[in-house]
C-alpha cells in the first residue's frame, strides 16, 4: 500500500518531534556551587563535571552583593569586563552554555580576584 503525502507529511513531523524532544531531554541543569551558591572559592566547582552545549547552569546569589558576567578568555584571565559583554544580576540568574569553552566572572571588585569564577567547558 502506497503511504499518501499527507501521510509521510505528518511521519516526518513526528521524526522531527522525537529528535528535538530528545535533545531537550538530554540537557541537564546544573546549580553553581552546588548548595552554596555562586560565591567565593568557586572556581573549582566545574571540575569532574561533563557539560553539553544546551546544559543550563543556574547562579544563585543575593543581588546587589554579586552578579554574574559572560566574559571571554581575557576577560576571565584579567578579572575585567570587555566591553559589551552581558551581566547579569537577578540572584536566580539561567544561563544555557554553548560549546567549547564558557566563561563566567563576578565582577565586583575584588570578587572575581577571590575565584569567583568559573570556567565551563561543553562538548
């Protein structure tokens, strides 16, 4: 029996769903810092852990005492801002990571100095 158009229409659709259900489901969300938080010290805190491009990482804080900065290599290295670069400062910020690496920096002063930050590598 001959599958119709709008049969193989709708199989396709449904391939579609399934693959793009399946690339969500393998996201994962990880807490920086675990129980503590984003806070000092945490620049280790990537360490043993497997991220993927698409995994969300969560930055808990109290706002106006942190925030959260999406640098580069240098910005990361230097502790400084580039310019343009995002910061964010809700205390529950969600941050999808991409492949490669992902670099993270509080930067108030003297924080970012301490090891707040983070480096993410996702395959």
């Amino acid at each position: 029996m001959a599958m119709g158009r709008g049969s193989a229409c709708a199989w396709a659709l449904l391939l579609c769903f399934f693959v793009l259900h399946s690339e969500i489901a393998r996201a994962a969300t990880y807490t920086v810092g675990d129980a503590n938080g984003w806070t000092f010290n945490t620049v280790g805190w990537p360490k043993g852990k497997n991220f993927k491009a698409g995994d969300t990482l969560v930055f808990n804080y109290y706002p106006g005492a942190h925030n959260v900065v999406v640098v580069n290599k240098e910005g990361y290295d230097n502790c400084r801002t580039p310019k343009g670069a995002k910061v964010y400062e809700s205390g529950k910020d969600q941050i999808k990571i991409g492949r490669g690496q992902n670099y993270f920096i509080c930067n108030y002063p003297g924080h970012c100095e301490s090891a707040m930050k983070i480096a993410v590598n996702a395959a």
